[in-house]
C-alpha cells in the first residue's frame, strides 16, 4: 500500500481551514505541518488534526507536498519558497496578484520539473462536470458570479472571482483562448481596497465567432453562481450553488391554436443525472494526488494555468480589446 502523501498547509482561514479538513479525511494523504505565523490560530488547526505548527516555510524537509492558502498578496513569495525547496505545490487561485509573478511561479515550477495546481475550484463542481460532459458546440456562454460583500476579501473581483468563470468559458471551449477581449470596472463599495475593483464585466470572443458574456460582483446582495451554455438547437443551464443541471430545447410548431389566434410552442426541458456528487475541494485534492503520482501529465496541468490568468491581467492593465 503506498504511504500518504505528507502535506504542509500554509493560511488557516477561511480556506486554508476548509484544505486542512479535506486533507486530514483523505485516505491517501495526511496533513503534517501547518504553517501560520499567528501562533494560537495555527496551534488550534494542527492540534485539531494531529499535524506539528510552524511560523513559516523554513523546514519543509518532513513533507512531500505544500498547499497555499495564504492571501494573494502573499502568495508570490511563498510560491517562490515552496519552489525552490523542491516542493509539488497546489496554490489558491490566483496563482499571483499580477500576472507577471503568476508567469514568473509557472516557469520556476516547469523549470523544475515541479507539479503545480491552481485551485480553480469550479472546475470539479459537479454541476460544471456535467455541463462539459454533455456540451458539443456552444456558441454563447453566460457565466455570473455575484455576491455580497465581503471585508476580508482585498483584492479586486476580477482576480478573485472573475478568474474562475474565464477559466470555465475556456474549458467549454475547448481549452482555446479567446482572441478578443472588451471588458469594464467600476468601483463602488466605500471600505474596498484602493484600486481593488467591485464589479468586473467582460465579454470573451473566440475564434469560431462564439460569444461568452462573463460578470462578477460582490456588491450583490445574494449569491448567484450560474453557467449558461447556448448551442443552436439546446441550451444548457448549470446553477454552481445548488448544483444541479437542465437542458431546455425550444420547439415552434407551425400550426394554429384551435382558436385561431396564434402558434403552439413548446419548451422541453431535461434533468440529467449529475456525474459525480463528490465535494469539490475533495475532488481537486484527488486531482492533485494523481498529478503526483503520474497518472495525469504534469505538464498538461501547468499550461492551463495561465489562459484565464492571461485574460483577467490584460483586462486589468486595460489591453483587452
């Protein structure tokens, strides 16, 4: 039977606390350094699931794996650590704050020859699953993430939220990034960061001429995660919350009413059977473990990082267009 892999977690908040648990249930992993420099906190965590507490990433020599879940505007730095001790690294998304560092992260790692996962979570939501099983050629997508605000939350939404539903338009398509981009800011909330935006809305072209239409907000005042696909004769619905998934097709028939006054029309919807019903950050936990253990291509993981990330930095530095 092979080992668990040995994981040093860094960041116990929100979902630094969320990793540990995921970890700590896996049969094939176990959680054996926390990492966080408030001492009471960190103490708490590792206690809690039988792992040794350390300030920071000066001795890494007891694991086999590190997961960052540290804020971004820590994360360059401790990638950069975690990297250079010749660690597999499965980081939060974004990877960086900008995108010069996140490309800096993922060329040190493929120099290396080391496995790196950004955790772009939506990709393991069953709902999203069964939405990519089921697509064969979208032509229109609308992605939305709205949500309340939230204080602890310092970086602007397109980085924070935005960067998922890119990410998810460019697996729909295929994998291809969009060759046009026009997008907007703006700026609302009175205790937001400087310069950290609300509200981020793009519109994604791609080279078949398909359209995705994608928006973020955390001035929302409820929490909506919802992907629309549109084919030609089908459109696919996945809500991320609830996830679940209906299919619609539009059917016009071209006969009367049996008064006389109009057309009949009909909607046929369909409720697929989801694929997988497994927590997504279990989901990517197990991604991560196969990566290590060669049964998914390293390098395939690396180069999927940056499409999204690509597209969320030319939106902010204002070149999408």
């Amino acid at each position: 039977m092979t080992a668990p892999v040995r994981f040093a977690l860094v960041g116990t908040g929100a979902m630094g606390s969320l990793h540990a648990r995921v970890i700590a249930q896996s049969p094939r992993a176990e959680l054996a350094l926390v990492v966080e420099p408030r001492e009471i906190i960190g103490r708490e965590v590792a206690d809690r699931y039988g792992a040794a507490w350390a300030p920071d990433l000066s001795d890494l020599s007891g694991v086999d794996a590190v997961v960052i879940a540290a804020p971004t505007e820590y994360h360059h730095g401790l990638a950069e650590q975690v990297l250079a001790a010749e660690k597999p690294l499965l980081i939060e998304k974004p990877v960086c704050g900008s995108l010069t560092e996140t490309e800096a992260i993922v060329a040190e790692a493929e120099k290396r020859g080391l496995p790196l996962l950004c955790g772009l979570l939506e990709r393991f939501n069953p709902a999203v699953l069964t939405a990519l099983a089921l697509v064969h050629r979208p032509v229109h997508l609308t992605v939305t993430r709205h949500s309340p605000y939230a204080p602890r939350i310092r970086t602007g939404v397109a980085w924070d939220l935005l960067v998922h539903d890119v990410d998810l338009t460019i697996q729909v398509f295929g994998g291809q990034e969009p060759v046009a981009t026009r997008g907007s800011l703006g700026y609302f909330h009175p205790d937001s960061v400087p310069g950290a935006e609300d509200v981020a809305e793009a519109v994604l072209s791609f080279g078949n001429g398909a359209l995705a239409n994608v928006s973020a907000s955390r001035i929302g005042q409820r929490k909506v995660r919802t992907l629309v696909i549109s084919e030609v004769d089908r459109l696919i619905e996945a809500d991320l919350i609830r996830k679940d998934v209906t299919i619609y097709r539009h059917v016009s028939l071209d006969a009367a009413t049996p008064d006389g006054r109009g057309y009949r029309q009909q909607s046929i919807m369909e409720v697929p059977e989801l694929i997988s019903n497994r927590e997504p950050l279990a989901a990517q936990l197990d991604h991560f473990l196969d990566i290590l253990a060669g049964r998914i291509d390293v390098d395939v993981e690396r180069h999927r990082i940056l499409p999204a990330h690509r597209v969320v930095g030319a939106l902010l530095a204002g070149d999408a267009g």
